[in-house]
C-alpha cells in the first residue's frame, strides 16, 4: 500500500481576554514556543541522557505557527511546553489535558491544533502584566489577613484579575 504523509499545523496565541477562543482582532501569534508530539503520552517534552529532546518538536515561528510534517498514519498527542512562563494555557483547556489528540490517516493535513495562552495577572488584557497590576493584586492579596479596612473599596478583594479557573471569582486555587 502506498502511504502518503499526513501533517499537523497549528498556531500558538497570545488569548487577551482569556476566554478560550482565537479572536480574529488583537490576539497575535506566539513566536519561540515549544510545542511537541508527546509519543509516549505522559505529559511532558522527553530527551535522551544527552539531554536532546527524544519527541518531536518544534519552535513557533513569528506568527505563532508550528508544523509537524511526514507523519504515518496514526494518533499522535500535540502538546505545548509550559515551562517557568507566567502563563495559563486557555485552550485546549484541562478538560482536554491541555493537549490535542489528533488521529490522520495517509495524506491527512490537520489544521487548527492552535493552543491559546494568557499571561497571569494582565488584567487590562494587553499581553503584559505591568507594575500598577502587581500592586493592586499585592493590595487585595495582603489586605485579607488582619486589617480593619476590610470591605472599603479595592481592600479585601481577590477580583483583581487573578481568576484563573475561570470561574467568576479568585479563590485560594486562584493563588497557587
């Protein structure tokens, strides 16, 4: 049997607002971001004793994309590597094991294994987290634990932008 080789694009987003979904507006690629065929499935980027990467990867480019090309027919997991970013990971979301299972058969090109990411604490959804950000969440965060102006105003309260469920609200998971 004559078997072509399959392929799998993606893009790696800068996701602004954090919901999830690539807006077609404001939201740029992500360039020099690891994403990798994860063979073995147990969630990370594997390498030899030599410390070169055993598993398939490859770097975003200067829009955010990422191919792998001359697959075999199979299922092959496309993960990203988080590693020390302040980020969150927004799609695909942990009901999907911040990954894509993809399956192709012979000549199969897959496009749309996009991963969407924000920065921790950008709350005025710029793609950067600046100092006034810190401050307020320093405020809120501190202000918790024994002062007697809690409930004014900005004092006491975690909904600085630190919701990282996203469930509504920041609790303690929120922080940790």
């Amino acid at each position: 049997a004559n078997l072509s080789p399959a392929e799998i694009h993606g893009m790696k987003w800068l996701d602004r607002n954090g919901d999830g979904v690539k807006d077609i507006e404001g939201e740029p690629g992500l360039p020099q971001w690891t994403i990798y065929l994860d063979l073995n499935i147990n969630g990370k980027l594997d390498y030899d004793s030599t410390g070169v990467a055993s598993e398939p990867f490859q770097l975003t480019d200067v829009h955010g994309e990422y191919s792998f090309t001359g697959l075999l027919p199979g299922t092959y997991v496309v993960a990203e590597v988080q590693g020390d970013h302040p980020w969150q990971q927004t799609y695909p979301t942990a009901a999907n094991l911040n990954r894509h299972i993809v399956q192709v058969t012979s000549g199969d090109v897959i496009r749309e294994a996009d991963f969407g990411n924000r920065r921790f604490g950008d709350c005025d959804q710029d793609g950067r987290v600046h100092q006034l950000e810190l401050q307020q969440f320093s405020l809120a965060f501190h202000s918790e634990f024994g002062n007697p102006r809690i409930g004014e105003p900005g004092i006491g309260r975690y909904n600085v932008c630190f919701d990282y469920e996203p469930d509504g609200d920041v609790d303690f998971a929120d922080l940790y």
